[in-house]
C-alpha cells in the first residue's frame, strides 16, 4: 500500500498549517505538494484537490485510478466564485458509484474577508452595509482541521466517499461580521456601522451530514477569529 498524499493547489492563506494538520494526525504518510496540472500521481493514496474548475478537478479524475486512489476536491465559498458548475459533476461517466471521489464544500475563509472589512471600517457612517444577507466563514485552523480528519479517516478505511459540506456553527451577515471585528479594533467606530435591507440572500450551509459521517463537529465561527483579525492588522 503507498502512503503519499497528494495535495494540489493549497490556498495560500493556509496551506502551512492545513500540511501541519495533516502531518500531525498522519505522521509515516508523505505529503506531496503540487501544482495543476499534475504530471504524475506516483505513489499515490489520496489527492485533496482545491482546484476551481470542474475541468480541472475531471483532469484530476481522469489521471487517478479511482478504484484505488481517492479524490477529495475541496471548495471554498466566495462572494464573486459561483460553486454551482459543479452540481452536474455527478453525471460523468467518470464518477460511477465505485468511484472514490467526495466533493467537501466549505464556507467563505474568513481571512479573505478581513482587507473587505477594514475598508467598511475606514468607510463607517458613508454607507449601508448588508445586514438581511447571511453566510458562513471558516477560520484556518478551522479548514485544516476539518481537511485533516477527513483525509485520516478515509485513510483508515472509511468509505464515505459523496459530497458533503462543513458549515461553523452561527451565521452572519457582512454588517455583524464587520461589526464584531470593528467592535476589537475601533469601538467608537461600531456605533457608525449603518445595518441595511441588503439582498437577503441566504448563502448559509448545512453541515449535517459530515458531521454524521465523520463525527466532526462546527466550532462557533468566532472560535479563533480574532486572533486571526489581530494578526492581520500586525
């Protein structure tokens, strides 16, 4: 049996602590960054994809012996990325109900919110800020525990293979998250913040069934926020 994981297109934000977390809880298993295209999958156990086209992840698909190589293809919610291709991925040929692929989606990583949220601040009381709109964010460490887990699991026989999505616990809207980190930099600050009607769009997940799957809880989305939001502002 090889023992090399394949990890392609890490976000940057976290791929230091997702390559620790995964070491951690798989010391003896070799991890193997790479870029796509990927040339070869020599060795390899399992690739965890974060590639955004579902071209590419049927490229990935393609090149791995799903028999026996699985393929999680991981994905994180965005407010200008659409995930919506991927829904008809299912009707591949490729995908047969042998294959060993899951698709994991994940809420919108909250340290790319954080330049967004500072200039709301710099902008305070000069104009409305969605407050009807709700979504979920998902810290680093959040993301690479889950990632983790995941990965270990199937790694020790678990076939849960199939689509699934990670949602923290709570929800908020682009007001009470640029509210809640103001409220840590600038208090004064929060009372200018003018909550508006907003789209009412509801972007929100549901974590139910991974979290019967693979027994991995949502941790409340404030969880390790700040401290990320302090490291931003240096």
């Amino acid at each position: 049996m090889s023992d090399r994981i394949y990890i392609v297109n890490p976000p940057p934000e976290a791929r230091e602590e997702l390559l620790t977390a995964i070491r951690a809880l798989l010391p003896r298993i070799e991890c193997v960054e790479v870029e796509h295209p990927v040339n070869v999958l020599d060795g390899a156990q399992l690739v965890i994809s974060f590639v955004t086209q579902v071209e590419d992840f049927l490229a990935l698909c393609r090149q791995a012996d799903l028999q026996n190589v699985g393929v999680i293809q991981a994905r994180l919610q965005s407010f200008s990325l659409s995930n919506d291709e991927f829904d008809d991925v299912w009707e591949s040929p490729l995908l047969d109900d042998s294959a060993r692929v899951m698709l994991l989606d994940f809420p919108m990583l909250a340290v790319r919110l954080f330049p967004d949220v500072m200039r709301e601040i710099e902008l305070a009381g000069t104009r409305e800020l969605d407050d009807s709109s709700f979504f979920n964010i998902v810290t680093v460490p959040d993301l690479s525990r889950v990632c983790a887990s995941v990965i270990a699991q199937l790694l020790s026989g678990g076939e849960n293979w199939g689509r699934y999505t990670y949602a923290s616990g709570g929800k908020v809207t682009w007001h009470r998250l640029t509210a809640y980190l103001c409220d840590d930099k600038c208090e004064k600050t929060t009372d200018q913040l003018v909550a508006g009607a907003g789209l009412g769009v509801d972007r929100t997940l549901d974590g139910t069934a991974l979290k019967f799957a693979f027994g991995i809880k949502p941790k409340p989305w404030r969880v390790g926020l700040l401290d990320r939001w302090r490291a931003f502002l240096g």
